[in-house]
C-alpha cells in the first residue's frame, strides 16, 4: 500500500527568496527517498535551524526508513527482539492503527510483504504473477497480528512486516512543523515529497498556495498542473498511481495494493489529494481513498467532515475527471 511521490507544486513565492523581506529563510535537501523544501520567517535575524532540522530528519529515517537496514522498523522487520520501540514508532503505528479501523481495513501497514512481493517495497525484482504466494503472503497481513506492549512490538508470526512509508512521510512534515511552532516561528511551509504543513503567511505577506498536478503517467513534476490550493494552517497530502507502477503481458500493476485481494488495485481514481489538520491524518487518508476507489472514497469522506478532499479519476473515454468536497471547493482554484 505504498504510495507515490506527487510533490504539489508550491508556487506563488515559495521558490523566491526575496531580498526585501531577509527574515524568511529557506532549506532545501533529499530525505526518505525525496526532496524537501521548507521555508519560514526566522523569529530574530541571523537565525537558522538547517542543522537541527537535518538531525531531526536523520532520526527520523533511523525509526521508521524501511530502506534503511539498521532502522528500528527494518529490525523489527527482521525480528529483532532487542529493537526497542521509540516515539516517532509508536505515535505512527497508534495512528495506523486508528486509520485502519476508521477505513474499514483498507489502510493496513501490515502489507509490507505484499509490497515486497510486487516489487515496490525493499525489494524491487519485479513478480512472476501467482495466486497461490500471494494467499501464501495474506495470512500475514492484519494490524490484528501486531501490537505494541510496553516498548516491544509483539508479531502474531514472524512472517509479519511493517511499511509506514504511506504514513511516515506526514508524520514527518508535522515534526518538522512542529519544531518551527517551538521555535517560534509562526510563519512557514513544510513540503517533504509533496506532503505539506503551511501556517501563517509567505514572504508576500499571502497565504500559502501549492498547486496539484494531474496524473499522467511519469510525467515530470510540475510538468502539468491541475489547481492551486490555499493552505490556510493547515496539511495536504496527495497519492497516486502514475510514478510507480510496471506492466506485465500488457497490463498494468500500479503500486497501491489491495489488502483484501492481495493484489494492486485496478479502478479509475488516479489520484487523491487530502487537506486535514495534520500531514499525519492527511497522508493516510490520502492512501485510503486511492486503495478504495472512487465510490467508497465517497462514502468514507461523508463519513469524515473533518477532511477535505480533490479525487481526479478517468471516465471510460480516458478523460480526467475531477470530484472535490465541498470544503476543498472553496479553496481550490
């Protein structure tokens, strides 16, 4: 149930550093498999938190990076009984586990051999396509099979595995975020790979506005955009399926999997684009709606006000498509 990389296209200020307004600063890097830009006004002059937001970021991939070998969820992985659970762990894996029941099960971070199996996990061999390993793989998928106790995490079998990178990447932003709120900072722009925290206002004195681009398949970032958001103090999040997907026999396997089946997901939502409170709710959900489909997406913002949201799926002549909450409506455009 990994999800792809969509970067929203933060425009209208956010790549220009203006020289009359020196108090906003901006950093730039690669981290969990992508960029980072993240811009702020610095609370007195001569301020910068590059070094300490790097740190974070480091300690943050040594939790939760599944790419990492000697991560704490690479150890769990691989059963490690020493691996001692930390609190960027936990709080992902409490709010995983609250995502799955809310979704009626179809977020599970559970689906890690799955995702291996297909090749979009720590492995990368792409699959000799068989029924039989993938109901062999299914009975190791369930949040049911894993819990925390006390600081362990306890496994139903060793068979089970965990990817967060559906989650992770969110709970990130919001790190980050919150670092700047501690540090008095109360106005910036958090983007890792496309996930987003915006508070305050830019160098402009604006709202934030990030744009949303359309789903083509391996189309350059930022090669075509389909809106622009105002984030007003809040996070938005955006899944897809048309960066990472391969074809065997003429059909197309994207990466987003179906935990029920075993199988990636074949419908006609190609994206979705989720603005919550936090980048942590955001990122989930924005890969709830995409394992779900367009119709049960429906339903389950209905069930959701909190959430917002811009789903662009095709119709049956391959056009795109675009249904969007009546929230994310007033602030899209």
């Amino acid at each position: 149930m990994k999800k792809a990389i969509i970067p929203a296209l933060v425009i209208a200020g956010f790549f220009l550093f203006s020289c009359k307004n020196p108090e906003y600063i901006q950093h730039e890097g690669f981290t969990q498999g992508t960029i980072y830009q993240i811009k702020y006004e610095i609370p007195m002059k001569g301020v910068s938190y590059e070094k300490e937001i790097n740190q974070l970021l480091q300690d943050f991939n040594a939790s939760l990076s599944i790419y990492q070998p000697t991560s704490l969820i690479s150890r769990i992985n691989q059963n490690d009984t020493t691996a001692v659970v930390d609190n960027y762990f936990r709080m992902v894996f409490n709010k995983a586990a609250e995502v799955t029941k809310a979704s009626d099960g179809v977020f599970d971070i559970t689906v890690a051999p799955l995702v291996n199996f297909w090749g979009f996990g720590f492995t990368s061999d792409q699959p000799e396509v068989n029924r039989e390993k993938i109901d062999s793989l299914l009975q190791f998928v369930g949040m049911d099979k894993v819990r925390i106790v006390g600081d362990k995490v306890v496994k139903d079998h060793p068979g089970v595995m965990l990817d967060a990178n559906a989650i992770a990447k969110g709970y990130s932003v919001d790190v980050v975020a919150n670092f700047l709120r501690s540090k008095g900072c109360q106005n910036f722009l958090v983007n890792i790979g496309g996930e987003i925290v915006a508070q305050g206002v830019n160098n402009s004195k604006h709202v934030w506005w990030v744009g949303i681009e359309q789903p083509i398949d391996n189309a350059r970032y930022g090669e075509a955009g389909i809106g622009q958001v105002r984030l007003n103090n809040r996070a938005m999040a955006t899944s897809g399926n048309n960066r990472r997907f391969f074809e065997i026999d003429g059909v197309k396997y994207a990466h987003t999997i179906n935990v029920k089946t075993g199988y990636p997901v074949t419908h006609n939502l190609l994206s979705a684009s989720i603005v919550a409170d936090d980048c942590i709710t955001a990122d989930a959900w924005a890969t709830v709606c995409l394992a779900s489909g367009l119709e049960k997406s429906k339903q389950l913002l209905m069930q959701h006000p909190e959430l917002e949201a811009l789903l662009i799926y095709s119709d049956r002549e391959g056009n795109f498509n675009v249904y969007s909450t009546e929230g994310m409506g007033a602030i899209i455009y």
